[in-house]
C-alpha cells in the first residue's frame, strides 16, 4: 500500500516536538477522574475477554501504553513517529514498541483483544478513517474491544503551526462529530457499546469523545 501524503507531515512533526511533548504531556495519573475510569473500564473488558493484547496506536512516548501494562494488560505500542519510539523504548524497556502506521499495521488478521487509539486519530483525513476503521475491524479478534478517544468538532480543520515547546509542525488535525465518528466505526464493522462526551474544563479547551467499541462474534 502506497503511504498516504498526509503522513510525512504528522512524522516529521512529531519527531520535532518529541522530546517536549514527552515532558509536556500528562501522566496517566494526572489525567481527569473521567478519563482515568474510561482507560481501567477498557482494560478490564479487554482482560475479561481474554482474546489477546492490545496494541496502543499512535502511542508517543508510550505513557499510556505503559498505564495499560500497569492494571495488569499484555499492551505494546505502535507510533508513526521513530523519536517517539526511541523515547518510549528508553522509558519501558519492558516493553515493546515499534514504528508503524494505523493505515497499514503489520499485525496479523485476528490478533489482537484489543486497540487504544488514544487522541491519535484526529490527524487522519475523513476520507481516510474507513481505511483505518477496516484495519482496526481486520486486527481484532472476534470479540475484541476498541477504545478511541480525542477531540471532537463539527467537522472542523485545524492548521496549528507550531506545538509543544513551540516547535514548528505542518500536520492538521480533524475534528469531527460524535455521531459522525459513531457511524463510521459502525460502517466498519464494529459495534459502539458506549460514547461519553466530555465538555471542555479548566484544562482543555476542546470537546472530547471517548467510544467503546467491539469486533462482533463469528456467527
């Protein structure tokens, strides 16, 4: 599969801002009391199913990826960005990340009990979450869960031109509705068993939505 365009912009970024964004970007710990209970909520179905690990995509310096491992998950991680993995390596040696793309994992069909995408999505083009979507559908196993969470907006754009230490970055950010996001994971094959919406606090000055969601039985 020929890499999309849009994801050398969102490497390039990322590698820039890596070391900041990792000094930056909150703990687990740290994370609102919402956010926290969603995070232990899906590590709990994820073990109860028992259908395999989970793979933390678009995982950065993989402080959630370690979170995961933390409340007893087999959880590695996956980043466009090779800085963020060779921060996330350094931090966990205990556990496995690798450079990768959510358009095109190299996992096997079916391997997976679950996948994090934890406001790592937003930077995908619309037109471009079916082909993410079907891969998240494709990896799981019959019966494993999805847990995606990020900003939403009414199908807004946003150009930030620079981030995190104020380094300078050429990718874009998609925020879409709820409900649209909704239909695409149900387009995809996967049934949404839970969305919270969050409203903007103190701390963030954006919408967020947080679906949980899961690949169907065989039949």
């Amino acid at each position: 599969m020929t890499e999309p365009s849009y994801l050398a912009a969102v490497r390039e970024s990322y590698d820039t801002v890596a070391a900041d964004y990792a000094e930056l970007v909150k703990n687990p710990g740290e994370l609102d009391p919402v956010s926290r209970a969603m995070l232990a909520a899906f590590a709990e179905v994820v073990q109860v199913s028992g259908r395999g690990p989970v793979a933390d995509l678009g995982c950065g310096p993989g402080k959630i990826t370690a979170h995961l491992a933390e409340l007893g998950v087999s959880a590695f991680g996956i980043d466009l960005s090779p800085k963020m993995i060779e921060l996330a390596r350094k931090a966990y040696p205990g556990l496995s990340f690798a450079v990768g793309s959510m358009t095109g994992l190299e996992i096997r069909d079916n391997e997976l009990g679950g996948i994090l995408a934890y406001y790592s999505a937003h930077h995908t083009p619309p037109e471009l979450l079916p082909v993410v979507f079907a891969e998240f559908r494709r990896t799981l196993a019959p019966g494993g869960h999805l847990m995606l969470a990020g900003h939403v907006g009414d199908d807004e754009h946003l150009r930030p031109t620079r981030a995190y230490g104020g380094h300078p970055v050429s990718y874009e950010s998609h925020l879409l509705s709820p409900d649209r996001i909704a239909e695409l994971l149900e387009r995809a094959g996967l049934v949404v068993t839970a969305r919270l919406v969050q409203a903007p606090d103190e701390g963030s000055r954006r919408t967020a939505a947080t679906f949980l969601a899961r690949r169907p039985e065989e039949p």
